[in-house]
C-alpha cells in the first residue's frame, strides 16, 4: 500500500494547525482530522458526543456504519500540552486516509471535549502518529492508524510536508523523492516514552556562528511553535528590535515590523532554515501591531518540541522500521 493526503491549514492569516480528509466506516464517513505525532489516540467528534459541546464539526456516527463494533469496556481520556483534553468509548471500524485503508482501526468516540476543541470548528478530532505505547485507551491500549497500516504499507514510513500557509501532503508507504532536494540526514530516535524523539546538532540565529551542542526533543504536527532551551530562545530576541517576553502573551512579542533573523537548526550535519517570516507566528489579535513569535521557550513545558513552524522547513520522514528513525532534508 501507499497513499497521499493533503494536510491543509485551518486558519487562512496563520498555520495553527493542519487537517487531513479521512474517511471512517461502511458508507464511508468524511471528516478532517489534525495528525498529531505528539499523541497516540486516534479520536472524533462523534453522535456521541453532547450537542452542547458540537459547533459545526464533522462527526462519526458509528450506528450509521455496518462495519463499526463498540470495544466493550474501553473508554480513553487524554489532556494535551495546552490543556486541552477529551475522552469517551471506543469502536473499531473502517478507517482510510489517502487510500490507505485499515480494516479494524480503534476509533475513540468523543463523550466530552474541552472548550477549545468545541470552538475550534475545523477539526473533528485527532489523528495520534505517535508511538502506540501513549494510548491512552484502556483497559487495553490500542494501536495507531500507522502500526495497523504499517505491515501493509510497501515502506514502513509516512512522511511530513508541511507547508507555509497552504496546502502540503503527508505520504504513506513512500519517500516522494520530488518533494526534497539533496540528501535526507536520518538520525536516531528515543521511543521511550512515545514521542518522536531525536536529537539536533545544534542552532545559529540569523547569520551568526552555528552553535553545535546537542538539543534533544520531539518531531510534533500536532503543536503550532517551536519551543526550546530559554538561553537559545533568549540568544534569538536578543537580535529582534522590541521584543519582550510578555506575561499577559504567555511569551515573546515584538513590534510586527521588527526584522526578524532566520532560524538556522542543524540535523547531523545537515543544516535547516526557518525564515523569518515563519518566525514572525501572528499578531497577537487580529490587526495588533504587535506580533507572537514562532519560536518560544520549552522552560515551562518540561520537553522541546520542534513543531509546525520548524517542520514546515523541511520534508521529514517519521521511519517506523525497527530501530525506527527520522529524516530530515531540505526542500
Ligand atoms: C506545547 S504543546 C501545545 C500544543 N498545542 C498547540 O500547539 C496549539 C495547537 C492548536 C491550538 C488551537 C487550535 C488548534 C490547534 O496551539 C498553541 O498552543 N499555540 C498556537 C497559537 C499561539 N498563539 C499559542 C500557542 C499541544 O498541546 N499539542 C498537542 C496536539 C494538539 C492539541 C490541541 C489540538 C490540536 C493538536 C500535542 O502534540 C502536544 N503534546 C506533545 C507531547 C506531549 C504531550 C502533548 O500534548
């Protein structure tokens, strides 16, 4: 097997999130979800879930399915690294993104959701991609979409390439040697305790000297930023006119026409650019003059994670052979 989907931006004036069209059971049900390596349950709005907390999403209906079978017993529950959170049931149905299709995929029907997700109307739900040791599933913890499809897949691999404010794809079963230039710098990752974690070479801010010290932390569609050690954080808006680290923002802001330097990452020995305008994330409220920054300290979070503003970079590869490792180019 291999497939492709588009993984499209939710909001048009910034890149907070990407969804994906899958379809879920017999006829098959549409709905867009957010792929998320930095979480393990594959879950949905569903006719489950209370009319109170539904405000325009999509959702799964698994009694208009002939194929979906309610997990007895099981039930899941997951809060995210921005407090958001849901839980609920679980079936198994038919589940397809790009053509992929898995015949008997846990599909964890929502109970609840937090108030963001009920407001955040362009994403019905979750697709976890990272390892099967987070679900959150019990008694019995579940596998992902991409351990199920894995066996099938012509290639052990599904691939990132996310784009600046339009649309990019995530790959299955393949490596599209169109969507990157040169060579791909693979690099070990730490699977415990689930995340995609790896460790980079090191950073430069703008064209300053790279700094080579090893930066350990995780590959996440799931989160909008970067956040990183505070002295690299700190390095960078020691470059931006203006910039503050705000309390109110909950982070760095600065004036919207400061320059921004580049963001300069390394992977092995290969080096990648976050330009400055993936640097510059968003007015901190509509039509402010006042900008967040892309990149903000991991200080409070306890892990780095590299996310969409630093994926958007490159085209990187999640490789789920055993070790598995990632990938990293340019493109
Ligand atoms: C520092 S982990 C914060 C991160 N959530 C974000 O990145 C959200 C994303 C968002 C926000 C609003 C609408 C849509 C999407 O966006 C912001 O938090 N932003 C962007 C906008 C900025 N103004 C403020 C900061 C986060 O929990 N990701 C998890 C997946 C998310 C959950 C929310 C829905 C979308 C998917 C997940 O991979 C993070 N994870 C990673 C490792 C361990 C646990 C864990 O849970």
């Amino acid at each position: 097997d291999t497939g492709s989907a588009a993984a499209t931006p939710i909001d048009p004036r910034f890149d907070i999130a990407y969804v994906t069209p899958v379809t879920i059971g017999t006829p098959p049900q549409t709905l867009q979800l957010d792929l998320d390596t930095g979480s393990s349950d594959l879950w949905v709005f569903s006719s489950h879930t209370p009319a109170s907390q539904v405000r325009g999403q999509r959702i799964y209906a698994p009694d208009k399915s002939t194929t979906s079978k309610l997990l007895n017993g099981h039930t899941w529950s997951i809060t995210y690294g921005d407090g958001s959170g849901s839980r609920g049931n679980v079936y198994t149905d038919k589940f397809t993104i790009g053509g992929v299709t898995v015949k008997s995929q846990a599909i964890e029907t929502a109970q609840q959701v937090s108030s963001s997700f009920t407001t955040e109307d362009a994403i019905d739900g979750l697709v976890g991609l990272g390892f099967s040791t987070l679900n959150t599933v019990s008694p019995n913890g579940q596998l992902t979409f991409f351990d199920n499809a894995k066996p099938n897949l012509d290639s052990p691999v599904f691939t990132a390439d996310l784009k600046y404010m339009k649309p990019g794809t995530y790959d299955f079963g393949f490596i599209d040697k169109t969507k990157y230039t040169g060579e791909i710098t693979y690099v070990p990752v730490e699977t415990d305790p689930g995340y995609w974690t790896f460790t980079s070479s090191g950073y430069g801010v703008g064209s300053g000297t790279f700094s080579s010290s090893p930066i350990t932390g995780i590959a996440d569609t799931g989160t909008s930023l970067v956040y990183l050690p505070t002295a690299i954080v700190t390095a960078y808006y020691r470059q931006v006119q203006g910039a503050t680290n705000s309390r109110s923002y909950g982070g760095y802001v600065f004036p919207c026409n400061s320059t921004l330097p580049a963001f300069v990452f390394g992977v092995g020995e290969a080096k990648f650019t976050i330009p400055p305008s993936y640097m510059s994330y968003a007015a901190v409220t509509d039509g402010s003059p006042t900008c967040f920054g892309g990149l903000q300290s991991s200080s409070g979070i306890g892990v780095n994670i590299w996310g969409d503003v630093a994926l958007k970079a490159a085209f990187v590869v999640f490789n789920g052979e055993e070790p598995p490792t990632i990938g990293w180019a340019n493109k």
